[in-house]
C-alpha cells in the first residue's frame, strides 16, 4: 500500500496544475461551470471557481490546495489503500474528470461494481493487478477521455502530455 505517499503525489499535481490562471474560456474559472455563467473567479492549483464558488483563489497557498486535495480527492478515493504509482495517477486524474468518473473507470478496469464508491472490493481487486500494467490502463483511458472532452481542441494535447508525465512519475514510484 502507499499509505504516506500523499506528499509526492501532491508535488506532481500541484507542479502540473501550476497557479492562479485566469482562462476565461475555460468552463471551470467560473462559478457556473460554463463560460460566461456565474461570476469569473479563475482557478489556482487547480482549484476551480466552478468546484469552489466561495473561495477566495487568487489567495489560495499551495498549503491550502494541498489541504483541499488530500480531504476531497485523496480521502474518498481511499488512495492510501492503493500501491505506490496507482494512488498518483487515480488522484490527479479525478484532479481533471472528477471523482465518480475516475472512481468508475478504475472500478471497470479492475471489474468490480461500478457505483462510484471505492470500497473493499475495488481496493482488493486493484491491488491484485500488477501495479505498471495498471498504471499503463488506467493512463490509457485517461487519454481517450481528454481526446473526447468538449473543449479537446483546446486542452487535450497539453493533457495527453499531462497523462504521460503522471504515467511516467507513477511507474517512477514503483
């Protein structure tokens, strides 16, 4: 299990999220999650005016993103229950899909009930496949999902490349 890689998995997110962006043709900088609805707040570490409507983001640390991460992502996808590399790239990705959709294709790679929830079935049935092979599977399908985005043309590129570096930190961490 990779119970206290936390700290490094946060590194690559935060590093690859970068800070304060200020994108107002991206859905997520506004608090209506679409562009022109609601009030433009941006997004900072990744933090997003859409998931975040109240927070302040241009004040935001990367102590308080890390603080967000780890209690709204980290903890309900259970990642410390996850080998060293499969915790990284199931954390960063909900960072991009959200964490029902990472949640499910996780639980559809390894066949078990796909409701969303990670429980002891998917964490037993995970850690039973080898770890690269599904880090490899899983950052496949990560791809195709930023290849199908709504906005691709503009963000998918830099999110494949995203994908291969978590793939690549990940595999790192076996």
């Amino acid at each position: 299990m990779a119970i206290g890689n936390f700290a490094r998995c946060i590194d690559f997110t935060l590093r690859e999220e970068g800070g304060f962006s200020d994108d107002r043709l991206d859905p997520g900088n506004w608090t209506g999650g679409a562009v022109g609805c609601g009030v433009f707040g941006g997004t900072n570490f990744g933090i997003s005016a859409a998931s975040y409507p109240t927070l302040n983001l241009r004040a935001l640390t990367s102590t308080g993103a890390s603080t967000i991460y780890q209690r709204d992502y980290w903890t309900p996808l259970k990642c410390d229950s996850f080998k060293a590399g499969v915790d990284l790239v199931m954390m960063d990705f909900s960072v991009n899909a959200g964490l029902h959709r990472s949640a499910v294709w996780l639980q559809d790679v390894v066949h078990t009930d796909q409701d969303g929830k990670i429980g002891p079935a998917t964490i037993a049935a995970a850690n039973e496949f080898d770890a690269a092979t599904l880090i490899s599977i899983l950052t496949a399908a990560h791809e195709h999902f930023y290849e199908t985005m709504r906005d691709a043309a503009r963000y998918a590129k830099a999110l494949d490349g995203r994908a291969e570096r978590c793939r690549a930190a990940a595999l790192a961490m076996l």
